[in-house]
C-alpha cells in the first residue's frame, strides 16, 4: 500500500504505510522504498539515514537473521 500511494503522489499516506511496514520488517526493498519517499517528499536527510542504518545493521548481523528484533519502537 505505502508503494501504490507513492506512485499516486500521496507522500504523507505513503509513509505512514512505510514507516509502519519497516517497523514490522526491516527488510532491504522496504527500507529502499521508505527512502524514495522520504526523498521525494523532501525529507532527504531522514532518507540517507534510513539507508545507512539499514547498511550498518545488516552487515554486522549474520547472515539470515532478522534485525526487527533490534527494532525499539
């Protein structure tokens, strides 16, 4: 869903789909989506920062581990 609104050109409901969803799963095409939203709408800081976190954790997690368990929301 925050996909489709994205391409409907309604950032706010797109993130808020997004973020949620990345919350739920820190899984590498959602953590790239929620970054070309977040840079769409302006929010171009907020994207970098997504992308390097999601870097960082995942090249120090072993391989098929799920790093939603770090998640602190």
């Amino acid at each position: 869903m925050g996909w489709i609104q994205y391409q409907l050109e309604n950032y706010p409901k797109s993130l808020e789909y997004l973020h949620k969803a990345y919350r739920l799963n820190k899984d590498t095409e959602i953590a790239g989506h929620l970054s070309e939203v977040l840079s769409a709408s302006g929010q171009k800081d907020e994207a970098n920062r997504i992308v390097l976190l999601h870097h960082l954790v995942e090249a120090t997690l072993p391989f098929g581990y799920n790093p939603t368990l770090l998640d602190n929301d």
